[in-house]
C-alpha cells in the first residue's frame, strides 16, 4: 500500500513519485509514494532492514533511486553532483554514528560546511557556530574535539553543524541508538526544541514517547513498503494494518 | 606482539648484557683485522679540510666539496620531496577515483616503477629527461643567460647556476621514482579514511574538491604520516644512487674524495654520518609532526 501524506497543499518540501531502489536483486524500496510540506514532523518507525536509512539517504542523494522521482523543494535530484551539492545544502542530516570530523574542533566542525560551501568568512562563520553551539547548549565545548565529548555531546554538535547550513529540511537517522540511555534525553530535548521552532523533520526513531509529543504523521514501513501513515493518535491507537499493530505490540512492550 | 598497553621494559636483563658483549666483540674483532691484518693506517685530519677550507687570498673560511655535496644532497632532497609529494599526491588520489581511465593510468605508472630497479629506471629516465626535457622546459637555455638577479635567486635555491640542468634532472628523476611509493601511501590513507567522513561531508554540502581537501586528505595525512616518514628517508638514500648518473651531490663528490685522497674507509665513514645526521633529522621532526597531530586530537 501505498501512502499519501497531506495531499492538499502546496508548499511541498519533499516529494517521492512512486520510488523504486534495488541493491543488486534485492528489492529494497517499493513503489515508494510521499509528499512532505514545509513544517511537517515525520517519524518513520519500522523493523530492522525494513529500508528506513535507505529512504531518508535517497533524499540528499546518499543513495541513488533506479526508478521514480525524488525532488526536493520542487527540485528533481538526479546526476548532476554540483546541483546535488545545492541540494545537500538545504538538507540537514543527521547520523546514528555522529560523524563528526574528527580532525577538527567542534566549532571547526561547525563553520566548514558555512565557509567551504555557503562562501562564508571565517568570522561570519564562527559567530553562527556559536550561536547554533549555544542553541544545543554546549557553547563552553566549542574548542574540543570530538573524542573528548560524550557521545550525547557530540550528537548535539552533529545538530548544530547541520543547523549551521540554514538547512530547510533536516534528516535524522536513528540519532539516539548509539547513544547510553542516560545521553538520550539532552539528544531528543534538543531535537523537541528544533521541532517546536518550525523546523521540517524527518526522522527514524524508535522512541515512541518522542514521536508521540514531536510527530504530525508517523510512518511504518516494512519489507520496503510504508505500510502505515497516520497522525500519532489514529497511529498509536487504531492503526490500519495488521503488521503495525505487531510492530507496536511488540515495541511498546519494552 | 608489542600493543600499545605493553609496558616497555627499561632495565638492562641478563640477556641483554650477553647480546651488548658479543656486539662490542665483534667490533673489537673487526677494528682488530683492519687495524693490525690489514695494517690499515688510520688517518682523519685530511676530512675537516675537505668540509670546508680557507680561502688563501681572503683568510675567510668557504665550503669544499664535502659539504657543497651535502648541501645539494639536501636541495636536492628538498626539491624532490615536494615535487614527489605533489605528484603522489595526484597519483593517490586517481588510484582511488571512481573513473576507469585516471584509476587505470595511476595504477600502470606505479606497478611500472615499483618493478624496476632504481638505478635502471634513472639510467633509463635520465636520457629522456636530459636530451628532450631540460631543452624542452628551456631550462637549458635559461640556465646559460641568466639576469646577475636570477643567478642569485637559483644559487641559494639550487646551488651553482652551472649545474642547474644537472641537478634539476637530479631532482626531476628521484621525484618520479619515489612519487610511485608516495601513491602507493596516500591511496592507503585515503581508502583507511571511514565512508562515513564522506557522506557527512556531502551532507553539509561540500563539492567533491573540498571534500577531498578539508575532510579526507587531513585524515589520510595523519594516518599515513609514519609511512611518509620512511619514504622520504628512502628518498634521501635513494639520492645517493643519482650519483651514477653524474648528478654532483654527496656520494659523488664523496667518491672523488676517496678516490684523490685513497682514504676510503675515512671518506665513506664521514660520508655515511652525513648522511644519518640528515635522514635521522628528518624522523625526529616526523616524530614530533606525530605527536603534535595525535595529542592535538586528544
Ligand atoms: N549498500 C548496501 N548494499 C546492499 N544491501 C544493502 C546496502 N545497504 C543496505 N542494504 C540492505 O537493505 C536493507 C535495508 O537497509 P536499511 O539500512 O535501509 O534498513 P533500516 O530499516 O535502516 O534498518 P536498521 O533499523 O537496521 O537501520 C537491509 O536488508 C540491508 O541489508
Ligand atoms: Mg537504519
């Protein structure tokens, strides 16, 4: 089954017309249908190998499609790396494992993306960094590199770097599963934040106490497919599919 | 198997004295054959003079050919050490292109280099590069009428103006022969740098040029320092052999010292602490490039 999400509209931020990938012969998305508008919060949810990275990286063009069209803001992503770069630029992602740089301090994690890519000067740079640090709330780190953070710390430093691009969409993929339960919290206060000011989000995650408050739509996805796409009340409550329920059944016991 | 949290033993076992008195025996012994079976007559006043004399006329002291040797040894060390960085630098990163002709290109070069032997390949490549590259570069011609100013600028970067030909071969040669192994190191580097530095590059819009600049080759470089480290002393080994082909630097003019003077064993032996002065020089300033790079990350 296909999904639509909010139909009406036309401040569309991010659209999938009938998406299909394979790796090799394995049929990893299928018929992929979504339409994402300006302001949206999504959570996608779903068992191991379902295809979730997979879907949220063929948005910045991470992975590339065989079939169907991705655009972003109106925009077809296809070969070109220079407009794929444009592209990256409004996109803001965000990995399980961080990925910061780590040859480079947190605020140099920060400004490389402004300086390399927007043309910024280092000033100009510094100062946003700064501010985004300040916003994750943890400005006094900004001159440490990312081995002497903890892993909640550095997840945060991932946000403000992604932040400091003015990003207009920001990707997060399952940001809080490398992390020791007692860093989950100043992680997902932060994303609760960036969700309350406007931001368009998609997001993987199992946290289901974080979709509940943060989500207008969470998505299930299964054997590549979105099997389900519902506000978090009918989501939770009284799902469509069969599978969904066994998923939830299964999740929320734990 | 030596891991990082094996602790280093500092004192001296009853093995260690046991291997300590067979080396200085063995060198007892061998000092002892060419000093009374060889009857071989030590005498070191003659170097100093070789280093560096006074001038008859003037009374002021000048370089002789010892250390005019060392010093183009060193300018040619230098110069090829750049160019070679340079070039393995490209190479390296062809190596790990996604497109087959720069990948196919890089990799022919270095399997070629890698399996000739130094010598052949100078012996070979020095032709090429004296009768059709110097005149093609014009480096012949500006070599013979050059500005007083011009002649000052190339003494002080590449030694006499009349040898410039001969030792820009030198370094042009050496240069080649050791980018192969440079490649060879910065592929290495960049492929020991994680696909994730990549996609997080990307993510923050990076165009593949900064990439490579700003997130994998700082990576890599760290990485690959200590092997870079030992290419280079190998280089400046590997310039000795240049020698053969009539480049004037240390083993060459070292070689006419021995042979006018027929202190051999002096002259190589002055010769080879020139030679580990300058190589071990080069590793500790590698050592502590190494550690400033790791403890910076800390
Ligand atoms: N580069 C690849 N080459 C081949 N198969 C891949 C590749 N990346 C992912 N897969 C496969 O595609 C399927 C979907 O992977 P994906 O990472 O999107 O799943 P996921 O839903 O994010 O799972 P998880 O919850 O474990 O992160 C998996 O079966 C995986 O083994
Ligand atoms: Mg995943």
């Amino acid at each position: 089954m296909a999904a639509a999400v909010n139909v009406d509209g036309c401040n569309k931020m991010i659209e999938f017309r009938s998406v299909n990938k394979w790796y090799g012969d394995f049929h990893v998305l299928k018929d992929i249908d979504l339409d994402i508008e300006a302001g949206q919060r999504v959570v996608i949810c779903g068992p191991s190998g379902s295809g979730k990275s997979t879907l949220i990286r063929c948005i910045n063009r991470l992975e590339e499609h065989q079939q169907g069209e991705i655009l972003v803001e109106g925009e077809v992503l296809g070969d070109n790396p220079v407009a794929n770069a444009l592209i990256r630029r409004k996109v803001g992602m965000v990995f399980q494992q961080f990925n910061l740089f780590p040859h480079l301090t947190a605020l140099d994690n920060c400004t490389l993306g402004p300086i390399k890519a927007l043309g910024m000067s280092r000033a100009e740079a510094q100062e946003r960094a700064r501010a985004q640090l300040e916003r994750v709330k943890i400005p006094e780190q900004a001159d440490k590199f990312p081995q002497a953070l903890s892993g909640g710390q550095q997840q945060r430093v991932a946000i403000a770097r992604s932040l400091c691009m003015e990003p207009d969409v920001m990707l997060f993929d399952e940001p809080t599963s490398a992390l020791d339960p007692e860093m989950i919290a100043e992680v997902l206060d932060t994303m609760i934040e960036l969700a309350d000011s406007g931001m368009t989000m998609i997001c993987v995650t199992h946290e289901m106490g974080f979709a509940k408050t943060v989500a207008d739509t969470i998505m299930f996805m299964d054997e590549g497919r979105i099997v389900e796409a519902a506000a978090p009340e009918k989501f939770f409550n009284s799902p469509d599919s069969a599978r969904t329920r066994k998923f939830l059944d299964q999740i929320l016991i734990h | 198997m030596i891991s990082p949290h094996t602790k280093i033993k500092r004192t001296v076992g009853a093995l260690d004295v046991v291997i300590l008195v067979l080396a200085l025996a063995l060198g007892a012994y061998v000092y002892y054959r060419v000093d009374t079976v060889l009857a071989y007559n030590w005498s070191w006043d003659f170097l100093p003079g070789y280093f560096i004399r006074q001038d008859e006329q003037s009374g002021s002291w000048i370089a002789n050919i010892l250390l005019i040797g060392l010093v183009t040894t060193i300018r040619l060390a230098f110069w090829s050490m750049i160019l070679a960085a340079i070039l393995g630098a490209i190479l390296g990163v062809m190596r790990t292109s996604t497109r087959l002709l720069p990948r196919l290109f890089s990799r022919v070069y270095v399997e070629l280099i890698r399996n000739v032997p130094p010598l052949v390949f100078f012996f070979i490549f020095y032709f090429f590069i004296s009768s059709q590259l110097m005149p093609a570069l014009g480096i012949s011609d500006f070599a013979r009428n050059m500005s007083p100013e011009n002649e000052k600028w190339v003494s002080i970067l590449f030694g006499q103006p009349k040898l410039l030909e001969n030792v820009i071969s030198g370094i042009i040669c050496l240069a080649f022969f050791e980018a192969a192994y440079i490649a060879e190191i910065v592929r290495a580097g960049i492929e020991a740098v994680p696909k994730q530095q990549y996609e997080a590059g990307l993510s923050v819009g990076l165009s593949r040029f900064s990439l490579l600049k700003s997130v994998v080759m700082p990576q890599a470089l760290q990485k690959v320092l200590p092997p870079l480290a030992n290419q280079f002393i190998t280089l400046i080994k590997d310039s000795s052999i240049v020698s053969l082909i009539s480049i004037q630097e240390l083993t060459f003019l070292g070689q006419e010292v021995a042979v006018s003077t027929s202190k051999f064993f002096e002259t190589w032996i002055f010769v080879a602490v020139l030679y580990f002065v300058i190589c071990y020089a080069l590793a500790l300033l590698f050592g502590f490039l190494e550690r400033r790079g790791s403890s910076s990350q800390r």
